[in-house]
C-alpha cells in the first residue's frame, strides 16, 4: 500500500497562500469525490485549518504531481506557486507527521488540542464522502490512538498555550489594566470559546460576542457573561471595544478600513489591539495602516508562542518518542496484512492441490485400487505438487546467485543448516 501526506502549512506558505488553499466546511464532501475521480486516489481526507491545508490519500509518489495540480485547479492557483511550498510524505513518513500534526507537534503552537478535534471532523467528512477505506479508516485510528497517548502521558498539554492564549498573551502586553478594557469577538466558534475563556479569566470588564446567528452567540455570551449581538452590530460597538478578536469561517473580510476609521473618530483615536485569527481573514489587512490600531494575523503570534512553548520542550521530546513508536507498530500491522493476503493465497493453492490429489485417491478406492498403495500414492502426489513450484523457484534463485533469496527460503521453511546431511529417522 502506497500512502502520502501532501500539503501547505504555516511553516511553508505564508497567511496569504493558506487563505487561497483553505477549503470551507460545504466544499470538502465535494472536494474529496472529485480529488478521488480526477486523480484515481482510492482514499482521501482533507484536513483544512488556519494554518494547514493536507490531504491524506492512498496514493504512490508517483502521482503525488497529478494531486498538487488538481489542488492548484481546483483553488485556481498557479501549480508552480502551490508547487514551491508544498510538502510530499510517503508511506511511514507520511504516517509519523499526520500523527505529529495530530499530537499538536507540528501546530504553531506546540501541543494545541484544537488540532485533534480538528482531524477527528476530517475524517468524519470523508467518511460522509465515501472516501475512506481499510487504510484510511486504520491509520486515522492509529493516529488517534497516538494523540491520545501523548495528551495522556506527557505534560504537552498541561499550559494553556494556544492560538487564542497568545493573542490574549499579546493584549496583556498592551493593556495593562485589562479589567478597564471592553473585548469584541467576532464569531463563535471553539477558537473564540477559547479566547472568551482567556480572557474571562483575566477579569476583563465587558466582553461582546458577534456572530452570524444570534443565537449561537447568545450561548458563548452566556458562559462568559459576556452580551450577544449580531455581525450588523459591529461598527456600534467597535466605538466601545479597545480589544478586537476575530475568527470566523467568512470567505470575504467581515471588517473594513471604513468602519474601522469611523470607530477611531468616535474613540478620539483611542488605540484599539486587533488580532484576526481567521484564514481567509475577517479583517482587511489595510485596518493595520491606520495610527491608533495594532493589527496582527495568526502569523504574527510566532513570538508569543515561541516564549509561552519553553515548558513543552522536554514533554515535546518525550511525546515525539510516543509517536515514534506509534509509526512503528501500525508499519508493522500493514505489513502484517500484506502477510494475511499472501498466506491467504497460499492456503488456497494447497487446498486446491489437496482436493484434487484426494479425489485421484477416491477414485482409485472406488476401482478397487489397494488402500495402502492408494495412500502412499496419494501422499508422494500431494507432496510433489506442494514442492513443484518452490523447488522450481530456488533452482532460478540459485542460478542467478541470489543467495539472499535462498538464506530467507531456509528461514521461511524452518530448515536446520545441517538438515541435508543427516539421513531420514
């Protein structure tokens, strides 16, 4: 079985290449029908975040060209800009960085949990498509199964270090009185959970929740006691909101340089902090060029993470060392299946050399024929066959000096070295 992990992520492409590459939530069921039509892939997942888009697929490296093109086409991206930051694993390669990317290892902030959450969806969505199969569907819970050792058994996850952590890290250092500041939150979904939790922790005064559907927000505005309102309210109460947090799944900025420049007139050019987490970005990346606003995107975080991840590096280690041996045991099952398949062929031919020597015996009872010569006879036949076609193969090994073939005969049959020069018992 050929298996490949190919993709972007923030390490390889910049917030500008990931934004054109991220598939949203309605297109990935079509998405994986057509990757599996137009490239031949048997099975597919597709793991789509702010900071990665892969494909998972049962596929050689071979045709791992023909993937990255129909990823080009589909997001109508040059094949050579896509081309010069994308990455190509194979097989137990591939298998070790989809359980790092799981395991949070691979994360831009070492040991996020969202990230397994995260592809267990990818592969519910490719179930739901019908693209995964017997390797898919074992490897997905072999990588699950890693995740959860490493979550379990190291300290990775232990401080609250994460997207959202760090950008709350980030207002901290602006604002130094954060219980005097008003937050707006733009969306409503587990990264916006995560900053409201942060930031509720931190005392913060008031704290607004916008969102697409009302409702949803009234359910996050309620656990934080924080006030819902819908996107259309935004520009009221960004004149309020010194702290602005944004991540929603909008294909289109959610706020402009307008709105934005209104609200600092109100404020009297009161400085507001903004961070847009969202890939395709919630905020138009012309807001940072006004005086009095601070703008960052998911790549500008890199140095607050980089100083909350000093006290994962020893569970890193230790986590790495988890997954290592995760990558070993599932190579071993499918080798192990490759085995069943051979055996199961073999088995069948002996079967079948058996059925018909057996029923050569059966007929030379039946004439009459002596039982004790019938089997003897049937005993030489049966082994003959069973011989035939070994024998024939070690006689070509051994003409073309594969000594190697030979030595992993002796073993495959069990043979004693000395086996050949003891006479019979």
């Amino acid at each position: 079985m050929a298996f490949l992990a190919l993709g972007i992520n923030h390490k390889t492409a910049s917030v500008d290449v990931r934004e054109r590459v991220a598939f949203t939530p309605e297109q990935l069921v079509e998405a994986l029908q057509q990757l599996c039509q137009r490239t031949g892939t048997r099975e597919a997942a597709i793991l789509s975040t702010c900071n990665r888009s892969e494909l998972y697929i049962e596929q050689s490296r071979a045709e791992a060209e023909a993937v990255l093109e129909w990823l080009a086409d589909y997001h109508r991206l040059s094949a050579a800009d896509l081309r010069a930051c994308a990455y190509v694993h194979e097989d137990a390669d591939a298998v070790r960085h989809m359980m790092r990317v799981a395991a949070g290892l691979d994360s831009l902030v070492l040991g996020e949990p969202q990230i397994l959450g995260q592809m267990k969806s990818a592969y519910a969505v490719a179930r739901e498509a019908g693209t995964v199969g017997p390797l898919l569907g074992r490897l997905f819970q072999a990588t699950f199964s890693a995740a959860k050792q490493v979550r379990t058994d190291t300290a990775i996850g232990e401080n609250p270090v994460s997207v959202a952590f760090a950008a709350v890290s980030l207002a901290k250092q602006i604002f130094s009185d954060m219980q005097r500041s008003q937050a707006l939150l733009i969306g409503a979904g587990e990264t916006i959970t995560l900053v409201a939790r942060h930031l509720h922790e931190q005392g913060i005064k008031r704290i607004v929740v916008a969102n697409r559907t009302l409702e949803r927000a009234k359910v996050l505005a309620e656990e934080f006691g924080a006030h819902a309102v819908l996107l259309a309210d935004i520009p009221q109460e960004l004149v309020h909101s010194d702290i602005v947090i944004s991540s929603t799944a909008s294909q289109l900025p959610i706020l402009g340089k307008g709105a934005v420049e209104s609200a600092l007139k109100q404020r009297r050019h009161k400085p507001i902090f903004m961070v847009d987490i969202a890939v395709p970005r919630d905020i138009e990346p012309e807001v940072g060029e006004l005086d009095d606003v601070y703008l960052y995107s998911v790549d500008d975080l890199h140095e607050v993470v980089a100083e909350n991840l000093k006290s994962r590096q020893g569970a890193a280690q230790a986590a790495e060392e988890m997954v290592a041996g995760g990558v070993s045991d599932f190579m071993a099952r499918l080798r192990e299946l490759a085995a069943v398949d051979v055996l199961r062929a073999y088995r069948q031919q002996g079967e079948r050399l058996r059925d018909e020597e057996l029923q050569k015996a059966q007929r030379l009872l039946a004439n009459g024929g002596n039982a004790e010569e019938v089997l003897a006879q049937l005993a030489r036949g049966l082994t003959n066959k069973l011989l035939h076609a070994p024998s024939v193969q070690l006689k070509k090994l051994s003409a073309e000096g594969r000594l190697d073939a030979l030595a992993m005969a002796q073993e495959l049959f069990a043979l004693d070295e000395g086996a050949t020069d003891r006479p019979p018992q």
